[in-house]
C-alpha cells in the first residue's frame, strides 16, 4: 500500500511537470506560429488566441485537478503512514494550487475579453489599443506564473522521486501483535 501511494503521488507530480512543460513550450508558442498564421489568413490574430485561451482553460483545470490528487496525496500519508506534512511542502502545494485557481478564475477569462475587445469589429480605435496593451502585460503575468510553476513543480517532482526518509518495513510477525 504504501507503494501504491507513493507511484500516486509521483505520477501525478510527473503528469502536473509535464503538462506545464507542454503548454509552455508546445501549446502557447504555435498560437502564434506561422503555420497557423497560414491556415487562418485574415482571422489569425483572433482566433489564434482564442485557441490558445481553449487549450489554457483546459490547463489550468488540469492542474487544479493535479493540485487536489496531490493535496490528498499529503493527507493519504498522514492517515495512513502517520506523517505530518512539512510546513514547506504543504505551503508549496497550497502555492501552486492557488496559481492554478488564479489562472482559471480570473487570468484566463481576463486574456479572452482583451483578445474579444483588441479583435472586435466594432471596437473604437482607442478600446483596440488599451487592450492590446493590456494583453502584453496580461501574457507576461501568464508566463511568469507559468515560470513560478514549471519551478515549483521541478522541486515538487525532485521530492516525490526522492522521498527525504526510507520507507519503513515491517516483518508480518511485528504487524500480528
């Protein structure tokens, strides 16, 4: 069982790294690639990024989800190894998770109404240009989060593959008295 439990918490530290991994390096970048500047022609700059903001949804619920498996990962060891999760950890996950609901709640939503004000047909010249300023500054405060996870999570992974104490095992003999 206590395998069991610590392949848990590593795969899932791995999926989480490796998820960010992709969506900064794969995902964000081809939204404004010249392959789908070609395949979009005249509605590239919109749709490019409201792809872009699909995918990035779906990211950051990802590692919401990747959040609460490892927030009950830390509790799974505390009901049945009887570890206390140390204060560090617990204030990482707890980091993390909070970026991920930042990202979701408020960031994401934000950079699809600037790139629906920027692209609109309608929209006064003047509404164009502060948006478009905004998301210059939006998309920096995604990638700095972006960076603060991929970090977080490489130290996150390092511990899960590198547990600080041995795993303990007892004989049958001592568990039957």
């Amino acid at each position: 069982m206590i395998a069991v439990l610590h392949f848990i918490g590593l795969l899932n530290a791995a999926v989480w790294f490796g998820a960010t991994i992709f969506f900064m390096f794969g995902v964000q970048p081809a939204g404004s690639s010249e392959e789908l500047k070609a395949l979009l022609k005249s509605n590239f700059p919109y749709y490019s990024q409201a792809i872009v903001h699909l995918f990035m949804a779906r990211y950051f619920h990802l590692q919401i989800a990747c959040g609460i498996v490892a927030l009950l990962h830390l509790l799974a060891e505390r009901l049945y190894l009887g570890k206390s999760p140390e204060r560090a950890w617990l204030g990482a996950l707890v980091g993390l998770l909070a970026l991920s609901l930042l990202g979701s709640g408020w960031v994401e939503p934000k950079l699809r109404e600037l790139n629906l004000i920027e692209n609109g047909v309608n929209t006064r010249p003047e509404n164009r240009q502060k948006a478009s300023e905004s998301l210059v500054i939006w998309r920096r405060v995604v990638q700095f989060g972006n960076l603060l996870t991929l970090g977080g999570l490489g130290i996150y992974l390092w511990r899960m593959a590198n547990p600080l104490d041995p795993m303990r095992f007892l004989s049958a003999g001592k568990l039957r008295s």
